[in-house]
C-alpha cells in the first residue's frame, strides 16, 4: 500500500470521527465527551500532517536535492520553511 493510500484511509477514518462528533452534538451528549473526540481528531489530523510532511522530505525534497538544481532546492527549503513558519502561529 502506498503512502498516499494510507494517507486517504487515515483521513477517511477521521472523516468518520467528525460525523460521529456531529451526531453527539444533535444527541446533546455531555460537553466534556465532545471535547474529549475533537481532541482525538485534532491528534489524528496532527499524525496525517506528520506523514505527509514525512513524504514531502524523502521524496520531493530529496529529488531537488539529487537534481544539483540549486532553483529547486531552494524552492522546496522555501516552502518548508514557510510551512513552519505557517505552524508557529
């Protein structure tokens, strides 16, 4: 199975997650349980980003740098950097 194919699964179930936490709220199901899903969910989606940044270095990354082109290694180290940038907010 392919990164992207695990990926797309991993999305899927979380998918599944947010219509659950959907249901619970339409049901008024206590606060604290909600909360307690969008915590799993947040987590889940942390774990997704992880692997596809994961994949972004040992394939996209690491082609610019196998390539000597030096426009797009520095391309790929720009939009890493703005990514993090992106998250420190």
């Amino acid at each position: 199975m392919t990164q992207a194919n695990t990926t797309i699964k991993r999305l899927n179930r979380i998918e599944g997650q947010v219509r659950g936490i959907a249901r619970m709220l339409e049901e008024e199901r206590y606060c604290i349980d909600v909360l307690h899903q969008m915590q799993a969910v947040k987590a889940a989606l942390a774990r997704a980003e992880s692997e596809i940044l994961k994949d972004h270095a040992a394939h996209c990354v690491e082609d610019a740098i196998a390539s000597g082109n030096e426009t797009a290694q520095r391309e790929k180290v720009s939009e890493l950097v703005d990514l993090f940038d992106k998250l420190k907010r």
